[in-house]
C-alpha cells in the first residue's frame, strides 16, 4: 500500500499512525479510557478508495471477514458455574447443567467446545483462527496449561483453522514473556506460529509491533476497542503499522479488530440493536471491499447467559456468506496479503 497518499493530509497520517497514543508509559487500555475516542467510520480507507487504491480478493470476492476466536477460558471459572447453573435450572436444561458442575473436567466442560464451533463455520465454507493463552500469569487468575490442549490444538489445524498466541495480559512490552510464551506453544503445537493478539487487546505502541516483529510474527490483530467496535487508526483493510519514532513502515502485518462480542455487547443488551449495529458495520466494510475482523471468545458458545452473542455469530456468518465474503482466518488473509501487494 502506498502511505505516501496518506502523508499528503497530516491530519488523516496522524490518525493512521495513531500519533496520539506514543504516550511514554502508557499501554492500550490505559490509552483508551484517557486518550481515545471510538472512531465509528473507516475514514482513511475511504480515502485510499477514492484516490485510486484498489483491493481484491480470491475468487473476486467483494470483501473479507477474519474469523478470530480468543481462548481465555477451556474451563468455567466459579462466577461462571453458579450464574450458569442457576439459568440452567430456571430453563430446566440439565445436560447443560451437568456440564457446568463438571465444567473442571475436560471431558464434560462446556467450553472444551472447539469442535462446536469449527461445525457451525463449516456451514459458511469458513475457517478461523484461535488464539491460545500459554503465559503463567494472568491478572485475574490462572487460565490453563496450553499443554492439556495438544490433540484439540492439532485437530484445528487439520480442519483447516489457525491457532497463534493469546500474548499474556503483562507480556504487551516484555520481549522475553512474549518469546518464552511464543516457544511454549510452538512446542505444543509441533510447528511455527504466525498470528498474534494480546490478552485484553494490551498494547503499546510502537513497542509491541516492534517485538512481534523481531521475534518473527508475520500479523497482529490486537488493534481495536474492549468498550466499543469501531476503526481504531480509520482503516478497515490490513496495514503494515508505520514507527514513527524511526520513520520506518514495520515488517509486521496489522489485521485491525473491529467487532468483538463483548464490545458489541457494551452499550447494549438488546439483541435486535447489536444486530443493526454489526450489520452496518458489515455493509460499510463491503462497500470498501474491506476486511471486518470478529472476535468471539471461545467461551461464548455453549454459555447460557451469553446465549444472544452466540446467536448473532451465526446471523453474521449468514449474512456475510449470502453477501459472497471471504470467511478466512488471519493466515490466509497475511499470505494473501504478502503476495498481492497493493
């Protein structure tokens, strides 16, 4: 992609290098509660659009969507089993409630569910990418032993999806965490790792693109919003991030995040409004032959009190596959990208 066209407005080339956010000692989540308003439209890809640079998919596809999924739970935490066994019983479900409080066993957990979820993409011809957890700390409470997860991780890859790192919720600016975390997975998994997101979207910049990159990353998807969806630096397409400290372009390929489930929940609880909101979004992204990147949380599937969220992943799918979109995962969107250029 050609940034010089984005360097001819300085105030468009302040947004799409996020200028605002080299703040010395502060990480993502503190940026966006002090520093950061939710940019709802994606103004500099519009703007790349309508100075001529065009983009393209397989089989000339209109748009992509990048199906992302955040393993932060494989077993219900307490909050978790009481809530849920409690709407069980009100809804008289008891297979579902056996799950639950035998949910710290991986034999009956409900969210031991990666199976269900490659199942209900299968339906849109979609793979996904999965993001797994392999730090020792965590700023609420042990999550698991990526270990325990071997066979389960090594099927995903022979369905087709993805499986990177879910970088600790301390590792955003520790290059050691991040490569000791990164060999931890590989070593499970039995081959390299491509993909990268942190643990509540945790990020610095430039300093986080800069130690995924020299540690051999080839994308991030970390760059979006917990309270709220939305274009964070205004673009909807994938970017190598630009150092303004070194005056560089990175060698790391940025996929940005637009929906989450928890954030498209933030502000609202009622089904119907957070269907019109993700739909917009869609359509808008469509419009600029864009890529929408989703992340829904493992855990969300098979969770009654989080039942809307699973509901609204498969009307998205739905929608986007009748629209003819690319339903791919973060690899195949970088290696695409890596080959046609733009």
């Amino acid at each position: 992609m050609n940034i010089d066209i984005i360097k001819k407005d300085p105030h468009l080339w302040n947004i799409f290098t996020l200028k605002h956010e080299y703040l010395s000692g502060q990480n993502k989540k503190e940026n966006e509660k002090s520093n950061h308003i939710v940019i709802n439209e994606p103004g500099i890809s519009t703007y790349l659009i309508h100075n001529g640079i065009g983009f393209r998919y397989p089989d000339n596809k209109p748009f992509g969507v990048c199906l992302t999924h955040d393993v932060d739970e494989i077993y219900p935490p307490i909050s978790h089993i009481l809530y849920s066994s409690f709407l069980c019983l009100k809804s008289r479900n008891i297979s579902l409630l056996k799950k639950f409080l035998l949910g710290k066993n991986k034999e009956y957990s409900p969210y031991w569910n990666f199976k269900k979820i490659v199942s209900i993409e299968r339906k849109y011809d979609a793979v996904s990418s999965f993001y797994l957890i392999s730090a020792n700390r965590d700023i609420k409470r042990f999550r698991y032993n990526v270990e325990d997860l071997e066979e389960e991780l090594r099927n995903l890859i022979d369905m087709g999806c993805e499986v990177g790192l879910h970088g600790g919720y301390y590792s955003c600016n520790d290059p050691d965490a991040i490569k000791s975390e990164k060999g931890r997975l590989e070593s499970v998994l039995g081959k390299k790792i491509i993909g990268y997101r942190n643990h509540y979207l945790q990020f610095k910049i430039p300093e986080t693109w800069e130690i995924l990159q020299d540690l051999g990353f080839k994308y991030d998807t970390t760059l979006g919003y917990n309270e709220g969806i939305g274009f964070r630096n205004g673009m909807c397409h994938p970017f190598k991030p630009y150092n303004l400290t070194t005056e560089k372009e990175m060698d790391i390929l940025e996929i940005p995040l637009i929906i989450m489930d928890s954030a498209l929940f933030f502000e609202t609880k009622n089904f119907d409004i957070a269907w019109a909101t993700a739909k917009k979004m869609i359509d808008t992204v469509e419009q600029l032959n864009g890529i929408i990147t989703l992340n829904w949380h493992s855990d969300t599937f098979n969770c009654p009190f989080k039942r809307d969220r699973e509901r609204i992943y498969d009307k998205i799918l739905d929608y986007c596959y009748k629209k003819n979109a690319w339903l791919t995962n973060g690899c195949e969107i970088t290696n695409w990208w890596k080959i046609n250029s733009y």
